[in-house]
C-alpha cells in the first residue's frame, strides 16, 4: 500500500464505519455518532483533494511555481463549524425525545408512538 493512497484509505474506512453504525443502530445517540464519523471522512477526502505535491501557499515568490489553493481547507474550517453546530442541535433534540419518550431506541419510540 502506498504512503500516498494513505488518507483515502483513511476516508473509506471512517465513511464506512460511520454508514454502517448509522444503517445497523438503532440507538439515536449511536446514530449520531455515526454521522459524524460520516461527515469526518468527508472533511478529510477534501483536504487531501484541496492539497498540492510540493505547493507552497498562495504567495508571490520566484522560487515557488507550485502553489495550493487555500479555498478548501477555508470551506472545511466552515464546514467544521456548522457540524458541530448541528451535532449539537441533534443532542438536544435526542435530550428532548429521551425526557418526552423515556427512551432513545428507535423501536421504543416507534412502539411508542403507535400506542397513542
């Protein structure tokens, strides 16, 4: 295996993970996680896209001729920021079902809901 296929076998293996704890859980606190495992591997697949062999940042220099474009790692700095925004909404939603439901399975919730 090559040191530089490294991250992408690194994205397949947490975008995996993360699919199948969200597919195979039934937990919501579980699913969660998965997501963000999920949205992790992504935030990895575009640094390595966004980064250049030998490229230096985008600063006018006579010795550079390679330079890396600094816009995706700016576009995962914003993307960080709205996941854990919104992970954190998913918990609170999850605290809210789990004091209105007693439970945070799925099936108990579904189970639950049919009763009423």
């Amino acid at each position: 295996m090559s040191v530089g296929l490294l991250n992408y076998w690194a994205v397949i293996f947490l975008m995996m993970t993360g699919f199948y704890i969200v597919m195979s859980s039934r937990n919501l606190i579980k699913k969660m996680v998965g997501l963000s495992l999920f949205q992790t591997s992504v935030f990895i697949l575009y640094i390595t896209l966004g980064k250049v062999s030998d490229g230096t940042a985008p600063i006018l220099a006579a010795a550079s001729t390679a330079y890396s474009n600094p816009l995706p790692h700016v576009l995962i700095l914003t993307a960080i920021v709205v996941g854990v925004a919104t992970t954190a909404l998913g918990m609170a939603l999850i605290i809210r079902i789990q004091e209105s439901y007693g439970t945070i399975e799925e099936d108990d919730i579904q189970s639950l809901d049919r009763e009423h």
